[in-house]
C-alpha cells in the first residue's frame, strides 16, 4: 500500500498542466472504477457458490428423509399425553407405558386469549406472518452458532419448535436443523395458523405440578400450578405459564417433590418479561401490564399432594416387551443416523444418547408394540407357579447390607423359577414365567439371568453332533468305568461309577455322566466341532469353554437363560433346523405406520435323520429315564413327548426341557443367590421341577390342546437305517475268542439307529467308546460266567445314601404310578427298545443302579461357574399375583464345576 501510495503522488507530482492532470485523473478513476467491478463481480460469485453449496448441502442432508404425508404430520403433531401401548398375541391391551409426562389436550377454544397471545408476543412475535421459517433468523443463529458471537437465540419460530418437539429428535445437528427448517415449511403449508398453535400449546412441556410431576401442555400447567383450567386463567397466570417453555426445570416453582422452591423469583421474573413483550406488541394496556406485574402469584400456587399409584397387572411382561421395543427404537434410530448398532454398542456413552432418546419416545409416543403372547397361556402358566410355588423348596431369611444405603436389612430368598414356551415352527414365545414374585423381584429369570444348563446340554453339545458325524448310533456302546483326563475325573450322579458298559440311548436316558465326557472327547479327537452346531442353535460359548471336557455336562462359564436352551432344543423337534426366538411381532408409530415386523431367521443346525434319532433316543427320558414321572403326571398323551432334565453341582440348577411337535417348553428352578448367599435346592429338585413342568404343560393342554399337537407322530425319515445288534455290545452279531473258544455272541439282539454310520463288527475290544483294555476283560470274564464287580455301582464320594436312594432322589428311570406312554410300535413312530444294558446276561452276581442325577462332579483342577447376573428395575410395575412397587436386584448363581482341559 505504501509504494501504491507513493507512486500515485509522483505521479501527481509529475503533471505539467491542468490537460495532463484530468488524463491521468480520468484514468486513475476507471482503474478504481474497475476493480470496484471486479471486486463486486467476484464477491457476488462467491456467494453465489457458497449459496450453492449451502443448497446442495441441506440437499444432501435431506435427501434420505422420508417426506411425510399431511395425515402423517398430523397424526405426529396431535399425538401429545400418550405413550406407547403393549399388546397380547390376539390384540388385547397389556397395558400403556407409563408417561413421562402428564397431561391432557384441549382445543385453542378451551384457552385464555391471554395465554394465546403470551406466547406469540414471548416465542415467536411474527408468528401469523412468516411461512413457518424466519430466514434472518436463521442466518443470524447460524453466524452465531459458527462464530460463538451473539446471543444464542436458536432462530426457531413457533411452527419449527413444535416439529422438533413432535416430528423430530431432539439431537442438536445440522442436520436434524435442515429437516426441522424443511419440515416447518411444510406444516405451515398444510396446517391453518390456529392448528399449529393449539399442537404446539399442548405439547409443549412447563415444568413441574405440585405433585412433582413432570407436566406437558397448557392444561395440565394451569391445573398443577394454579388448580384451574386453561380457559379461565387470568393475565397474570397465563403470562408466568408462557415464560415456562424456554426453561422448564428452571422457572417452575415446583420440585421433583410437589413442594414450592425456597426461590422461584427468577420464574416471576420471567413473568414480567413476558408481559413487557405482550405490551410492546400492544396486546395489552398499560393499565393491565401494571396490575399483573403486582399481581400476587405467591398465594395463587397449589399446595403439594401426592401422587396417585398406578399398578400394572403384567409386571414381567410389560417390563419384557418395553426392554425389547426400545431396543428395537434404539436399532431404528441408530441405523437412521448412518450407524452401525454393533458399533453404537461398544461405545457407552453414544449407546446411552440412543437409549434416552428411545425411551423417552417409548414413554411419549403412542407407538403399538404387537407381541406374540398368548394371554390364555400366559395367565394359565402363571397361576400354576403361583399355585405350586410353596412346593420348590426353602425360602430363607437373612440378614444383609443394603448396597445404596449401607445400611443391614433383613431379606428372603425363596427358589425361583423361569419358564419359556416355543413355538417350534416360528420361534414366537406363547408365554413364559418371570419369577415367583415380581414384587419383590423383578429380574426375569425366562429372559435375563444366565444358568449352568447342567445335562440339558447333553443332546446339542455332544449326542447330536455325534450321530450327524455318523460317529455312534443309538445303541452304541459308551464305557462308564473310573476315568482320568490329565486330572479331571468324571463321575455320575452322587459321585458313583456304573462300571460298565452302557448304550447311548441309556446313557441319554438315564443321564450318565461319564460316558458323555468320553463321547465329548472322542468326537473332539475326531476332528468333529461342536462351536458349529451351538452357534447356529444361538448359543456362542468361548474357545476355552469348548476345550474344557466338562462343557458337555454344562460347565460354561456364565451359562445360558431358559430361552436360549428352550429354543436351541426346539430345533430337534423342527427336523434339525433352528428358528430364532422372538417376542415382538411388530411396532407401529403414531401414523399407523409399520416401523418394524420381525422377519423369521432359520438355519439348518442337523439333518432330520439326526434329529428324529436324538428325538427317539430323548423319548425314553420321559418313558423310562429320569423323567418318567411324566408319564403320569401329564394329563395328556406322552407317546410323542420328548425331553432332558438337567443338574448343575450340588443341585444348584435343576432343569427339564420337553417338547412335542407343536411346542417346546422350559422350566428352571434354582436360587438367585443375593447379597453373595450360597443356597442349594433340595436333592429332590428334580421332582419337582418335572412336576412344576406338568402343571405347566397340563394348564397349557387344557387352555390350547392344539398349540402342543401332542397326537402327530414324528415320523421316520429316509436315510434312517435300523440295525439289529448284540444288546451287550452295540455291535454287529459275530463270534470273539475267549480263553482258546470261538463262542457266538447273539442271544440279546435290539436295534441301533443310525445316519450315514454303521455299527461295527463284533470284535473282543475296541466296541466301546472311552473302553480301555481292563474293561473289556472286565466286561467278558462276566459276561461267560465269572463273578466279578462288572456292573456294581462304585461309590467314589462319602455318602450314607444307597445307590437306589440316590437314583431316587435325582429322577430314576425306575418309578411307579400309572404311565400313560406306551413304547410299542403302535402307539408312535417315535419308540425305544426297551433294551437296558443288564450287569451280567449269564449270572447274578451283578447289580445295578439305575438312578441318575446330572451333577456332574470331578475332581481335578480347574474351575467354572454358571452365573445369573443380569437384572432390571422398573418402577410402580406389579406382580402378575400380587400388588405394589419394587426393584429387582441382580442375581448371580455359581453352576457345575468346569473342569480342567484334557
């Protein structure tokens, strides 16, 4: 600048005369001339391109927005007071979510002019006059908003506060900006000036009542502070309610407990400013802007009151169904915004952004969460726990330290029980049981907590992956001798051996131990995955779970819940393919909109010749096995009725699973273990968890006999072939050496199922899976007549028990009672032989125990635990049976002892 400026005085310097002067003048002044042009040209284009990227980017950031439609619009803006409704399987209301907010709607009639012209002259002063977007407005917050210069306004008018409010989030982004600016626009175009106003006064939140509620819109304000309506509210009143909006949890002179703030004076304050605006815009007098400035509010707020309960019949089926719908909100929202939900999860701050904005649209919204309940079998299912849930077992009383206050209470805990029913075609839960007493526990034990599924896991995590491998057939032979791997060392039930040699299908029935630890480690040796098969059923164990032996007697490290195990079992009954469980069938908003319907997912987990042949060999638990007490306990038929119990160590878990075409159902009973007790079941739990199932199945039977479809036949597919073998040795009938003789082996023959497999042929050894030498001698000498220990129990633990009692107490396959089953061939294509592996075919020196309990124990190093740490509180929610408010805690329960890898 200073050599331009000095070369324009030499210049002038330079000038000879006056003609010479006005040259250079005239052309110094087209120079200036032209770079103003230039400079203007230059400028206009530059605005011209940053309006065009302006453009360009609100179109950018509106582009996937759904335009919606005046009836949607319309729906969303007068859906104010509500919230989201729950409904059963056949339409019929569960119940509405409870409101965040209280409140009713009116129409603008039914409000004082006064209050209509408050906020006008204090939101939005050209409100009748703009198209529902002041531009200035904009470009002035936004210059503020970038340069974090001028007072931060918002720019929003009346029209787009009430689309933030009613059509959006309440995110603060560009592009939630864009939308609402587009949107505003759109309901000002479609919507009468006095519509938007009256969505607008009723949606809009102020503050608290004096019951500490949280309020929303002008009715509800004028009741809760001043107990009148809004039509009759004097200039003084409306005023103070139309200065609320700005900051409600500032201005209202209520706390969270009805009571009057000790310092409400910045709400009167607000009160005032509000009547200067009324004034400027010349709305009211002078003489009237004075008598309400004076105006005593004081005396005119409402003294504090209670809030009136409200209980909720279905505790643990509102709490499930609303967890589910906001996870699904929570899914929506997500994937709206570009995200993935996988990667929203591991970020707990983010996840906690979209869980609030989820719940608080649950709570706001009249969304319609259709489930898949069955409220004749949920009822049904419930009042039979509550009838027999005396029977579980001890409810203990105890002294413990309450984890908010510190301070020592006395608590009970009675035994628990979390049940599920499946549909096995589709996956949709027809019903289940939470718990015993939502009162005072609300953790669903169906959905939530997370269990040693003890044997149950028998048939999924070994017995179906063997015979799919063509590795055993039903009745192969499976050693249950004194065992050791690199120091674990299985034992049965009561920590005995069977010492002998036993079928597959007897070990299944009967719930051995030992012999599925050897077949668990021989289809391992095989090369055989058992991870490919649980996944695709639903359920993901670890790497390190899978190399411990003990997983296939249900040493997990934090277990399964009940739905997990029913629906991965229910995937036997559906022919090998597994259908993902679900609750909610679909969720509609406001509009009447599906936002979302679930889509069924299947996978093929078995083939169907491995299925019907797991079906088959699990029909003897409920015949002859651990669970045949079922057989006259049900008051249906049981012919083609198949199942699994299951125990974790010490009768911390007792499980039974079974199914028939139609259905299957779960039941778990166990301790939730609080405040860090260590209670047990009684080592009966296994009768009475069956007899817990029976009452169940029986009240479904009789509500819905054709959901069980307990009459269809599992039928025998192709590729199923039926072998005759030795009874004593699964194998083919032949000849074996013993002692220099050739002697025929084929007095006691049965049948072996098996796909792609075949059984072997007769052999001295080598028969038997897990069988060592010692054995087969064992096995032989009794089998040609020599007295031996082959076939006596052993009892390795101390215990004063028989080994008869003990097969009694955990589900011997030996009971009496009336059976209603039959297992001959006519009675179903689902039969067993009724073959059991006897101790001595020749003599009787031997002797049996035919009990079995699933505690899988072993002595050895390693350990692992099943735990049900998963809780949920929720508030003014009751029991199915019973009244009142509570907070469920977290439960967390040990399970069977994992033991060490081989």
């Amino acid at each position: 600048m200073k050599n331009l400026w000095n070369s324009i005085v030499q210049s002038f310097k330079s000038i000879k005369s006056w003609s010479d002067f006005a040259t250079r003048a005239n052309l110094t002044i087209e120079v200036i001339r032209r770079i103003i042009l230039y400079s203007l040209a230059g400028i206009l284009i530059l605005m011209g391109l940053g309006f065009g990227l302006g453009v360009g980017y609100v179109s950018a950031l509106t582009s996937q927005v759904q335009v919606p439609t005046k009836h949607e619009m319309q729906s969303q803006l007068q859906d104010v007071n509500n919230s989201a409704t729950l409904y059963f399987a056949n339409g019929e209301k569960v119940e509405d979510l409870q409101k965040d907010l209280t409140g009713k709607s009116i129409d603008l009639s039914e409000m004082s002019p006064y209050l209509k012209e408050a906020i006008v002259s204090t939101e939005d002063s050209d409100f009748y006059h703009h198209n529902g977007v002041v531009p200035k407005s904009i470009v002035r917050a936004i210059i503020s908003d970038i340069t974090g210069i001028g007072a931060q306004t918002g720019g929003s008018t009346l029209t787009q506060q009430t689309v933030k409010m009613q059509l959006l989030s309440s995110e603060t982004t560009w592009k939630r900006k864009a939308v609402e600016i587009f949107l505003a626009m759109r309901v000002d175009k479609y919507f009468t000036k006095d519509e938007i106003l009256e969505d607008y006064l009723n949606a809009a939140t102020f503050g608290r009542n004096n019951k500490g509620q949280n309020i929303q819109g002008v009715q509800a304000a004028a009741q809760g502070l001043f107990g009148k309506s809004a039509k009759n509210l004097n200039l003084a009143e409306s005023a103070f309610i139309a200065g609320l909006p700005q900051s409600p949890s500032i201005y209202t002179p209520y706390d969270t407990k009805g009571k009057l703030k000790d310092d409400y004076s910045l709400g009167l304050k607000r009160k005032n400013i509000v009547l200067y605006r009324m004034y400027r815009d010349d709305k009211i007098s002078q003489n009237q802007y004075n008598e309400a400035q004076k105006f005593d509010l004081k005396g005119d707020f409402q003294k504090p009151a209670k809030v009136s309960s409200k209980t909720i019949k279905y505790g643990y089926l509102y709490n499930t169904l609303t967890e589910q719908a906001r996870t699904i909100l929570i899914k929506r929202l997500v994937k709206n915004d570009g995200l993935q939900y996988s990667t929203v999860k591991r970020d707990k701050g983010l996840y906690t952004k979209y869980y609030t904005q989820a719940d608080t649209e649950l709570h706001s919204k009249k969304y319609k969460i259709h489930s898949t309940i069955n409220k004749d079998l949920y009822v049904a299912m419930n009042q039979q726990t509550q009838q027999y849930k005396a029977n579980f077992g001890t409810t203990h009383t105890d002294n413990a330290k309450d984890p908010n206050t510190g301070k020592s209470i006395k608590v009970s805990e009675p035994v628990q029980n979390g049940s599920v029913l499946l549909d096995n075609k589709t996956g949709q839960v027809l019903s289940f049981v939470g718990g015993v007493n939502f009162k005072k526990s609300q953790l669903n034990h169906a959905f939530d907590t997370k269990r040693s599924p003890g044997s149950s896991i028998k048939p999924l995590i070994t017995y179906g992956p063997a015979v799919e491998n063509g590795l055993i057939g039903s009745q192969s032979m499976l050693a249950d001798f004194k065992t050791k791997y690199k120091g674990y060392s299985p034992t049965d039930y009561g920590e005995t051996i069977q010492n002998k040699f036993l079928s597959a299908r007897e070990a299944l029935e009967e719930s051995y131990n030992i012999p599925a630890v050897n077949l668990y480690d021989y289809i391992r040796n095989k090369g055989v995955s058992s991870k490919s098969y649980m996944s695709k059923m639903g359920i993901d164990l670890t790497n390190h779970e899978y190399s411990q032996l003990g997983v296939t007697l249900g040493g997990l490290d934090k277990g399964v819940t009940v739905l997990q195990q029913a629906s991965a079992f229910s995937t036997f009954a559906n022919k090998g393919v597994h259908v993902d469980p679900y609750v909610v069938k679909d969720v509609t908003e406001p509009s009447g909109k599906t936002i979302y319907k679930h889509k069924g997912s299947k996978k093929r987990v078995f083939t169907k010749q491995t299925s019907y042949i797991i079906k088959n060999m699990l029909h003897g638990v409920v015949t002859k096995g651990t669970a045949s007490a079922l057989s006259y306990e049900s008051n249906f038929s049981t012919k083609n009725l198949f199942g699994k119990t299951g125990t974790s160590n010490d009768y911390r878990d007792n499980w039974f699973i079974g199914s028939t075409d139609g259905i299957t159902l779960a039941s778990w009973i166990g301790y939730d273990n609080f405040y860090g007790n260590n209670y047990n079941l009684a080592s009966n739990s296994t009768d009475i968890n069956q007899e817990q199932w029976a009452n169940m199945a029986n009240a479904i039977y009789k509500e819905k006999p054709g959901v069980m479809n307990v009459h269809k036949k599992f039928t025998k597919p192709e590729g199923v072939v039926s072998y005759k073998v030795d009874k004593e040795t699964g194998t083919l009938p032949g000849t074996v050496e013993y002692n220099g003789m050739t002697a025929k082996v084929n007095q006691h023959m049965t049948t072996s199922l098996y796909y792609k497999g075949k059984p072997s042929e007769m052999s001295h050894s080598d028969f038997a899976i897990g069988g060592k030498s010692k054995n087969y001698k064992l096995f032989w000498d009794n089998y040609f007549g020599k007295s031996n220990n082959y076939g006596v129990v052993k009892q390795v633990g101390e215990t004063s028990k028989s080994s008869d009692e003990l097969a009694s107490e955990n589900g011997s396959g030996r009971t009496s009672g009336f059976s209603n089953s039959s297992s001959n061939n006519d009675s179903s294509d689902v039969t067993t032989n009724n073959s059991t592996s006897t101790g001595n075919s020749r003599t009787t020196n031997s002797t049996t125990s035919n009990g079995t309990s699933e505690t899988g124990t072993g002595s050895g190093s390693g350990a692992g635990s099943g735990t049900g740490n998963s809780g949920g509180t929720t508030s003014n929610v009751t029991d199915e049976a019973s009244t009142g408010t509570s907070t469920g805690n977290a439960g967390a329960g040990t399970g069977i002892v994992d033991p060490s890898a081989e």
